[in-house]
C-alpha cells in the first residue's frame, strides 16, 4: 500500500467489510473528537479528579474495544482512514 489512505472501493465480494470499515471509520472519527473534546475539558480545569479519572478509562476501554472490533474484521488503522480527495484523509494521525 503507498502512502496515501485508501478510498473506500466497494468489491461486491468483500462488501462486508468494507461497510465494516466505513462504520469503524465514523466510530473512530468520533472516539478521536470525543477524546481531544475531554483532553481541552482537563486543560481548562473544568474536571474534578475523580471524573478526570473515570473519564480516562472510558476512553481507553473504548480504544480498546475498537481494537478488538478491526481484530475481528481483518482491518488495520489505516484501513480506518479514508481518502476524502482534496480535503485529505479522514482521521487525525496525531
């Protein structure tokens, strides 16, 4: 694979996982906006330490469970990010 994400190629023989990666890829997108969304609530002090806490291991058993879910469908993290053209890819490598 180059260096570019991939684009979403529907292959009539494989369209269960591709719509398995479209799906993960959303799932994905917002586990990443909902983590930079807590990551500025703990900079700006607006968490005590026990939610900061409890915020922390929400957001690692869902990682968690996104890694069990691409194991599962045969993809990887790049599979994830797709190729939105001119508007680059679609996940934050960050």
């Amino acid at each position: 694979m180059s260096g570019r994400p991939r684009r979403v190629e529907l292959d009539p023989e494989a369209v269960g996982q591709d719509l398995a990666a479209l799906v993960l890829a959303v799932v994905e997108l917002l586990r990443q906006l909902m983590e930079r969304q807590a990551l500025r609530r703990i900079d700006q002090g607006d968490l005590d330490d026990e939610q900061v806490e409890k915020l922390g291991l929400t957001l690692m058993a869902l990682e968690d469970r996104m890694a069990e879910l691409r194991e599962h469908f045969g993809l990887t993290p790049e599979d994830l990010n797709i190729d939105l053209g001119p508007l680059g890819p679609l996940l934050s490598t960050e």
